[in-house]
C-alpha cells in the first residue's frame, strides 16, 4: 500500500545545516529554507521555497543530502506539500510595549545570546525586535565547564524537549556591558535595548539602574530569578521573597525615569505574590518566567565529578510558563500591567499563545541556542501569515484574546462527552490506541478480524489518549454530545 509522506516527521529528520549542500546543489530554489519553514510550524508557505525547481534539481539535492543515516526525500516531500499560498496584504506586527514601539514582538531573552555587541547587532540584521541582554552585576562572575545538559532520547543527538543550565550572568565588567548596550542604541535606534540587571543590595540595584539609563537604553529589566546563583542573596532568593521584591523594585523606580521590569521566578508556589509586590512598586511590565530548578544525572553534567541544581528551559517548560502568565493576566488586582513571555517559545504558534494569554512581546532563548538567529523569519512569517489569514491587522487584538476561556477546574461542562473517532483510512492497526486504552484507560476499545480499531460507547468515556498516543493521526473528535443517564 502507497502511504502518504508524513511531513513533520521527515522536516524533523533535517539537520538544518549551516550553508545547507542541498540548497547550493539544486539549481532553482532554496530546499533548505523550504524544510526549515515547515520544520517551524509554516507548511502552508513551504512551497514558495521550491517554485521553478525540477524533479532534476530535487534529485540533485537529495543526492547532495548530508545526513548521517538516509537523505531528506526532498521530491516526496515537494509533492506533499500544499500549493504556495496566494500572496496577500502582511499585516504589520508592530506593537507597543511599555510606551516603546517595537516592530515586532520578538526580543532575544537575557542569556548566552547575547552577550556582547557583535551578537546582538547580528540578530537585529536578522530581524529580531529587541534585546534583553544578558544580566549585568558587579560582581565577579566565575563559570564552570560544562555548564550545559539537556534532556533527551539517549541515540537522539542535536535535538532536545529541554536544556538545562548552570550559567550566572555576564562575564564582562559593568562598564564594558553598559558601553555596548549604548553603542547597540546608537547604531540602531529603532530596535529596542533592555539592560537586565542584578544587585545584592539596594545601592547597588540603584547604581546598575542609573547607569543603564545613563547608557540610552529603553528600560531595565530586574532579574529576581535566576536560579543557580553562587552568592546568596542574589537571584530566584529575592524572586521568592516579595518584601524583596517591592523593596527593591520601589527603589528602582525612584532612581531612573525609564520602564521598569521585574522579571519572575517560576520557582515559587504562588507567582501572583511576588507579580503584585512587584505591580504595587509601580513596575510597568512583569517578565516570566525564568528558568525551573532541576537535576540532570551522568557525566556530561558533572563539573570535576560534582553535581548541583541549576535551572531547566526549553519546549517542556512552555505548558509551565505559560500557566504562571495565565495565573498573573488573570489577577484582578493587577489592572493594567504588562506582560513579557517566556518559556519554551520555538515556533510562531508557542508565540501567538503567550501573546494570546497577554503578552504584548515574547522572549526567545533556548531555540536560538539549538537553531539560530534565524529562526526570526518563520516566527515573522507564520504570526503574519495567521494575521492575514483570519483578517487582523493590529497586533494588539490578539493580546489576552485566550483569557475568557479559561475556568476554574468546577466551572467545566460535565454533563457532555466528546467521543474519539477513527479515521479508517488513515489506520494502519497498529494497535497503539488499544494498548493504551486496555492498560491506561477504559478498555473501550477491541481489533476485529481486520485487525482495525473498534471503539465501544458503553465503555468509553472521551478521555481521548487513544487519539494521543495514534502515531498517523487517525483518531480525531466526534460532535459533543449529553451523556447518557
């Protein structure tokens, strides 16, 4: 039987090579940037990338394919893919973020992305919005080797669901960060530059912050979050104490003129504590979240044998981050506040998800790590594409627009049921969903002779791992319908 190439599967078979060989051997088009749109979350636009191109140049770059194990099916993959969408007004993605205008919503967050003048001035070349650079203190700041980990199938190199870190802050002395951060505002003025900062004390919050905005940037953002800092006092320890966090964020805002932006830690019960001392100091936005303590084990964690807790980002944590931005949207008492997202965000659709929450901008890192600045022209082309194609031009509309639907766990309807339905086409008994539903769930379903899927009403009760755990997509939702009595 001729089955249907699976296009996420085999875009995420790419290595997304640097100077891509496929691209440089097809003689019209551009492959490589074909598989990348589709590797994020831009099928629909892939196509434009392979327009002129023959079965000939395919072959060629197939033949040109690098990869470890078998080539990307390039000419499979073009024939799979939906004719190039039909080009259509793009709505702008400019939005205003504590009074600051920014061209779009993407900013690097503060991290090993950027951390001096070079890197950032190649990421706004790129597109990016704006910068948070990396947290500047006055202390002396001493790394260790290694200082990354991440999780992952064992086998599956280059690709991870997260990264754990133990890095602090910028190396650099105070004055050298500050020097760059004003020399990135002169040479481009209508990006957005944040000086994330962090004192241990409350002279020393006041003096970062006054030379920041001494330095021209367009607001300071107060790291009250990072979670593997070597000196106490520093970090996630005043994230978790909110007399702190009002303490320090109050003085803050008496010493400069320009925004104010605590940035939270997700390493707290109550997020919501913390966000209003900060929101009754005056902030003008709240940034969230930073990175989750956690522990990673075996040898490519440890430091000379030794090991400690350190903080965890990446897509698994978006579900996390995006719950304590919910959380805070929702705060009746915090009228008014801006959000800044972070967490997880990869594609254009985990960023419309912050902004769909009440993010006004969304901070990116862990994907720049694995992929690269570039990643900026599919998260641009997919938000403007989503735009155009459900006719929103301002930004702005789609702050918050999730909120309404979100209820408490006894607000729920539980008077209807939604049952799973099998695509009989697309099966190929596997019999992933009926070992799942007989040991994970209702044992609602059985095989018949033809070795396909039977759902049974009687016993089934919507739970929908079934259609979770089909791995070709056949298991989808019938209508809602009352429960039986």
């Amino acid at each position: 039987m001729q089955r249907e190439m699976n296009i996420r599967e085999e875009v995420a078979r790419c290595l997304l090579c640097h100077d891509a060989p496929c691209s440089r051997a097809c003689g019209h088009g551009d492959p490589a940037r074909a598989l990348r749109a589709a590797r994020f979350d831009n099928i629909a636009l892939a196509a434009r990338w392979l327009e002129g191109c023959t079965d000939e140049d395919l072959a060629r770059a197939e033949d040109a394919c690098i990869h470890y194990d078998r080539p990307i099916r390039l000419r499979e993959f073009a024939l799979q893919l939906p004719k190039p969408a039909a080009p259509s007004e793009v709505p702008s993605l400019a939005i205003d973020f504590c009074g600051i205008h920014c061209e779009n919503p993407f900013f690097l967050a503060s991290s090993s992305i950027c951390t001096n003048y070079e890197m950032v001035a190649r990421a706004f070349e790129a597109g990016w919005a704006g910068v948070f650079f990396k947290t500047i203190c006055l202390q002396d700041i001493e790394e260790v080797s290694p200082r990354f980990d991440v999780v992952n199938r064992a086998g599956n190199h280059g690709d991870f669901t997260a990264l754990r870190n133990m890095e602090q802050l910028s190396e650099n002395p105070a004055e050298v960060d500050f020097e760059t951060l004003r020399r990135l505002k002169q040479d481009y003025p209508s990006k957005v530059v944040v000086a994330s900062i962090m004192g241990q004390t409350e002279e020393e919050w006041i003096e970062l912050a006054k030379m920041a905005e001494q330095a021209g940037v367009d607001a300071v953002e107060l790291n009250f979050s990072c979670p593997q800092m070597r000196l106490a006092g520093m970090g996630s320890d005043v994230g978790q104490d909110s007399e702190l966090v009002l303490f320090y964020t109050a003085h803050v805002k008496r010493a400069v003129s320009i925004p104010v932006i605590p940035k939270m830690t997700p390493n707290i019960t109550h997020i919501n504590q913390p966000a209003m001392a900060a929101y009754f100091a005056s902030a003008d936005a709240i940034s969230a979240i930073n990175t989750i303590k956690s522990v990673t084990m075996g040898d490519r964690s440890a430091v000379s044998g030794q090991q400690t807790i350190s903080g965890l980002s990446g897509r698994a944590v978006k579900p996390i981050a995006q719950r304590y931005i919910l959380q805070m949207a929702q705060n009746p008492v915090m009228k008014n506040i801006e959000f800044s997202g972070i967490g997880g965000i990869e594609t254009w659709h985990d960023a419309l998800e912050f902004i769909q929450l009440g993010c006004r901008n969304v901070q990116v890192c862990t994907a720049v790590m694995q992929y690269g600045y570039r990643i900026i022209d599919d998260l641009i082309l997919g938000l403007q594409h989503y735009m155009a194609q459900r006719g929103v031009n301002d930004l702005s509309e789609l702050v918050g627009e999730e909120l309404p639907k979100f209820v408490k766990p006894s607000d729920l309807d539980r008077s209807t049921v939604v049952f799973p339905m099998i695509d009989r086409d697309k099966c190929i008994g596997c019999g992933r969903c009926y070992v799942s539903c007989m040991d994970g769930g209702h044992q609602a379903i059985t095989f018949g002779e033809d070795h396909k899927p039977q759902i049974h009403g009687n016993h089934c009760v919507g739970c929908h791992l079934c259609s979770l755990v089909c791995p070709t997509g056949a298991i989808t939702h019938a209508k809602r319908v009352a429960k039986r009595n």
